[in-house]
C-alpha cells in the first residue's frame, strides 16, 4: 500500500498522458483516417504503455508505467498498471455500459425482436463454434471444453453497440429496417454473449464441463438478469420519480451513477460480470424522464472516463508478443469475419431480408470493439486466458473493428432497401 | 496489489454507498437543516466511515471499508481506506479545485484587489498566529516552529470559495461590494494560503525553520505559482482555440482534464501542493470561450467525484478520537472566528466599508469548507499531523462551516450598504 503523494503524482501524470493522447489519437482515426476513434485509444495505450514508450526511463522522473510484476489473484497474466489506474479504468467501462443501456430503446429492441433475435443466435453461434475450433487447430486447448478454447469462442461472439450505433449514425441509416435489426440484434447480442461469458468463467472457476452445469449457470445467470432488468423496468418510474425528487446540486448523476456502481457490484456477487449489472440498469432505466435528464450530464462524466478504460486495454498489449501469436490472429480474424458475416447474414436471409440486406447486416455485426475487449480484459484478470490469447483478441478486434465501418459504408452507398418490402415495414 | 475482481466488487459497492450517503446526507442538509450540503457529505463519511458503520461486519460480506492498517510513506496516521478509494477521492479534488479556478472572474478578482488584498492579508496573519499560539498554549506544540504548530496555524487561515461563493449567490449578494471583496479575498486567501501550506510543507520535510529557508521556499513557491499561472494566461487563447478545434467527441472535457491533471503533476514535481496546480491551471483558463464550453460538460463530472472526496474526508475521521480533543477543538474554533472577524474585518474598515460592511466580509471569510479538509487531507497523508490534531481541524472546519452561512444571512436582512459610498462604488 502506497498512500505517498508520489503515488497521486504519478496516477496524475498517467491520466494526464492518457487523456491527451487518448484524443490526439481519436482525432488523427476520425479526422484523417476516418476509422473510429476507438482504435485511435487502444493504440495511443499500446503505444504509451509500460511494454513500449511508457517502459522507458525518462531521466529524473524514471518510467511513467511503474511495470508491476505481481498481479492478479488466480495467477496468470499480470495486468501492469497500478491498483489505482486499473479501478479508474474499470469505472470507465461501468460507466460505458450503462450509458449504452440508457441509450437502448426498449420498444424498437421488442419491435425488431423477432429478426434481431435470429441474426444475434446466428451471429453468437457460428462465431462461438469458429472460435472454438480455430484454438483447438492451432494447438492452443486440448478439448473444446478448454476454458482457453471457451474463452476464445466467447470474445468471437461480440459485437459492439457503440461502433454499430455510431458507423449507423454517421451514415444516416439509424432508422432503416436493418439498422434497426443490427442494433436490437447487438443489444440482444451483447446480452447473449454476457451469458456466456459468464459460463465460460463459472466453467474455468470449477473446471467443470457438463450440459448440467452449464444449465444451472445459464438458468442462474439469465434468471439474475431477467430479476435484476425486470426489477429495474418494473421500478423504474418510481426509482426516476426518486431521484429526480433531490434538489441538491448533482444528485441525479451521483445517484444514477451510485445505481450503476451497485448493480455492477451486485452482479458481480451473484457470480456475473459486473458490466451486465450496470447495463441492465441502463436498460432498466432507459425509457424513463431520469435517462431524459442524465442525457447531457453524463457526457461529460463518459469523456473523462471512458477513454480511460480503452487506453488502459492497450496499455495491457505486449507488442513484443504480437509477433509470436500473429498466424493465430490472422486466422482468428478470418473465422471472426465469416462467423458474423454468415452467421448473422444468412438468417436474415430468412427473416424478411435480401442479399444486399443481409450482407449489410452481417457486416454491421462485426466489430468486436469495446465488448471483445471488456471480455479479454475479464479474461486476463481473471486468469483463464494468458498474454498470448490477449494478443490474439486485440488483433482480431482491431481488424474487424477497423473493416466494419469501411466495408459498411460501401454497402450502404446504394440507396436500395435491403428488406424485403412485403415481409418487413 | 490485489488487482481480482474482489477488490473492484467492493469499490463499486463503496462508491455505491458514498455516492448515496452523500446525496441524502447533502439533501437533509441543504432542504430541512438549510445548512451547506458539503457538511452532509462529510457528516456521512463519519457515519460510513471505517471507524463506525463501516467497520461493522456484514454477514457473508465482512466490513465495508478494509481496515487498511499500514499506510503513508512518511509513517504518522494512517489512511484507512484503499489506494484506488483515495486516488479517485483526490480526483475529485483536483476536479474541485480546477472547477474553482474555472469560475473565477479574472477581471473582477483585479479590479477589488485592493480591498482583497488587505481583507485577505489580515485573515491570514491573524488566524495563522492564533492557530500557531492555541497549539503551543495547549502543548501540542514544544516551539513556534514546530511543523505541528504550523500546520494548525495553516490550516486556519483557510477560506472556501465554494462555500462563500454559494451562500452569497442563495442570498443574491454576489454583486454588492462586500460579496465581490468576499470573493476576491478567499481567492487571494487560497493562493497565499496554499503558500503558507506549501512553506510549512516545505519546512516540515527540511525539518528547518529560517528566515533564508522560507523566503527560499516563498521565493519558488510564488515564482512557479507566478510563472505557471502567467503561462497559462499569455497561452489561453491558444490553449482555448487548440482544445476547441479537436472534433472528435468528448475532446474538450478530456483535454481540459488532462491539462488539470499535469498542472497538478507539475506543481507536485516543484514541491507544492498538487491542488495549486490544478487551480492555477483553471485560473488561467477562467476567462477563455473554452471555459465557457467546460461549464456544463464538468458538472456531471463534478456531481460524481466531488462528493466522493468529502465523504472520504469524512471517513478519515476517527470518532472515538474526537472526545479526547474537544478542549482543542474548541480553543481553536473560537481562535478560528476571531482569526477571521478580526483579522479580515478590521483591515476592511480601513479599506472603505463601514461596521456592517466589514462584520460580513469578516463572516464571508469564516468557513474553512473543503479548503482546509484539502489541507488537513495533505498533511494526514504527508504524515506532519496525526489523527488527533486532523480531529481538531475537522471540529473546527464543522463549527466555522455551519456558523457561516446562518450568521451570514441574518447579516444581509437588512439592505443597508456596507461600503462608505464616497470611498467604493
């Protein structure tokens, strides 16, 4: 325990770096490379973090990254920042999440439920199979009940909400039958994944594999959700009324926020991530006058922290051990794509949709963004994946993060209706 | 380092209650007590705090707060509550100060400085010699230079702008000569004050006390003070317009932050206190369109972390300690409220107010507020006071905050002016 101002003083001066060139990166992907600023974070971290410039000396001050050696509790990979930076950084990602349920709009998610519900299973079941069988092809597990292999299969299952919902928006094409689907789909999605994420840890905890175990934590898991999002939408127009009843300056942020700290904490203690109890409370509260009012307060609160979060995830990447894992990511990368851009597309085929359509959709599924990289960290935290398989995320993240929004863009340049217009309107 | 899943589960459970506690403590406050709802905050720290509530086991839980037992660098109290608690408490100071910095009118902090000037001066001299003697008197002290002695002394002579700056805007005083003399006093009483802290400090590591010696640490204190302010006043304008052409979202806030952050890293780095820094920094940008862009984006950010570090001042607070101080406690109050009526009323009369005129400026100056909770704060961590004498302080910041804002109004019922017309208006 260092409570020295030499401690705060360095914190200070890593959060100074950090902000600054989380932006000057942002902006450089946004502004020149038109690639989401996003990316722009992860490599500022890489760039900035203890295993590149962040690990050299500068003389009188040594280096900004204190390179911790000692690490988590379960052993594994060690995460090389401070207990201070890490935690700043894990209220960016709660603060991410629930400002992504917030956002989610409850009646379009049940409008479009029906084809979401058969894009997301297709986009998480052929990824998870993918992802799986490339591990074990490569000689990364031993058994498909590797938590390794697992592990892998689940952060192929992701897909961003903010890059799609952005890429969307940037594009004018919210509002169209399939940007409705791939956001109701990667809402759904995001659900989906979070189950199984949280059986993959619960497997690798008690190293078990078996259909029953699995039932009883996806019976446990989805039940929590279900209680905890049901709880939360049946309160929350009492819980909006309460809040907005204080009259003292800041409380509707400090207590929503205090929401999402609690429902992260309480997930978290009945054995799921912490990320899906801030989200479910997002959600929970989305449709209310409070998430009305939260609008505008808590963008600040998201660019002073969020940032944070996504330069901290590079700042784990060892770029030395790139080189070694780089077959595996390029082949990871592959299945990642056809995984989403099949498994996603072809049921859309199905659920009103044609070629131009579904393939709109399938690529609008792809980018893993801040959902892979909140499992990989998960991952690494909790030990069940090492600083091989982290590697190996972040590369398959950063292409198909990369590749969604120019492909997408491409195939939104025609304005024809990808839906068939006598099934869906 | 425990960097598991376990830890930031608790934190997120910790910045749950906090943020709740200080909402509802604050809202008690300012709605039925009408007292400041920054004393609500600190109130609840007590309440949650390691040393009462938040000490007690909870069943299948354990305690709240960990009981953190080793602690500071320089030995003396120790903090009980974790790194990542206190490194995002002193965020929320840094964000305090900065916002602080960021609403002070520069032009109007000039043109009463006159008046400031000696308002401030003998609300320093005062209050810090009757802070220095009322520890000696009561031996807690062996000399005059002892840095024990200093530290009571410094600590005294603080004034809050938050607090002045409220209870002036409640009462729509804020515009008449005594609410701007008020206001530009507490500033120039947080610059030299910092100094004094900053000097005593300085003394308290050296462990020396010469006239060369402080003149030496003034001499850098005021030279680093003067340049980074300068600095940050001749670039402003360029700062301002650099921050400002960034497009990608968020970068204003993120960037205004990181220069917070660096000023305070910077300040920290020439030995003084961090806060000056991040104050200084929002000084020099008071005046910019950036600022103006700030104001509502730093609210939510402020909502959030603000009162995270008054309760976790307050639970700094050990309250079986507060009994064994009570005489000190209140020795020094009472030296604290003639420090202030006295040292900043008298110089006012001679300064164009008349009686009732210079009776309020003498009450504005009186809440120590946040300010010395920041000073008392530095010198726990720094270790040059104990947990006793924090006590005292706390019981004195207590008294002064709450008498403040009640005798302040009643002193503003009548309309009468307090400036001698022919000499201010």
């Amino acid at each position: 325990m260092e409570h020295g101002t030499e401690a705060i003083t360095r914190l200070f001066l890593q959060l100074g770096v950090i902000l600054f060139a989380a932006k000057l990166a942002g902006e450089i992907c946004e502004r020149y490379l038109k690639v989401p600023s996003v990316l722009g974070e992860l490599t500022a971290g890489i760039i900035i973090g203890p295993f590149a410039l962040g690990g050299l000396d500068i003389p009188g001050l040594g280096s900004l990254f204190e390179h911790v050696e000692s690490a988590t509790a379960q052993g594994g990979f060690s995460i090389p920042v401070s207990d201070s930076l890490w935690s700043i950084a894990q209220v960016g990602s709660i603060i991410l999440l629930f400002t992504a349920g917030l956002e989610t709009d409850l009646r379009q998610f049940l409008r479009y439920a029906g084809p979401a519900a058969v894009v997301a299973t297709g986009g998480v079941i052929l990824p998870f199979v993918l992802g799986v069988a490339v591990t074990l092809a490569l000689g990364f597990a031993d058994s498909p009940s590797d938590p390794q292999a697992l592990f892998i299969g689940a952060i192929s299952t992701a897909t961003s909400i903010g890059i799609s919902v952005r890429v969307l928006g940037d594009l004018r094409r919210l509002d169209t039958p399939e940007g409705v689907t791939i956001i109701a789909a990667a809402v759904l999605d995001d659900v989906i994944g979070i189950i199984i994420l949280t059986v993959v840890i619960g497997i690798s905890v008690t190293s078990e594999f078996s259909a029953s175990s699995v039932s009883l934590v996806a019976l446990k898991t989805l039940g929590f959700w279900v209680a905890l999002t049901g709880a939360g939408i049946l309160l929350s127009k009492r819980i909006s009324n309460i809040l907005s009843s204080f009259q003292v300056s800041g409380a509707t942020v400090a207590l929503a926020l205090g929401l999402a700290f609690f429902s992260g904490a309480l997930a978290e203690t009945f054995g799921l991530a912490m990320i899906i109890g801030a989200f479910s409370m997002g959600l929970a509260l989305s449709g209310t006058e409070l998430a009305h009012r939260l609008d505008g307060a808590l963008r600040g609160v998201y660019a002073a922290t969020v940032p944070i979060f996504f330069v901290v995830m590079g700042t784990l990447v060892d770029v030395t051990s790139l080189g070694n894992v780089w077959v595996f990511g390029l082949a990871l990368t592959g299945v990642a794509i056809i995984g989403k851009v099949a498994g996603s597309g072809i049921p859309a085929l199905f659920a009103g949709f044609n070629y131009q359509g579904s393939f709109r959709i399938g690529i609008g599924m792809l980018p893993r963004g801040e959902v892979a990289l909140i499992m990989a960290g998960i991952g690494v935290s909790q030990g069940i994946i090492g600083s091989d398989l982290f590697s190996v995320s972040i590369i398959m993240t950063i292409v198909t993060t990369v590749l969604a929004p120019l492909v997408l863009s491409r195939s939104f340049s025609s304005t024809a209706s990808g839906a068939r217009v006598e099934e869906l309107s």
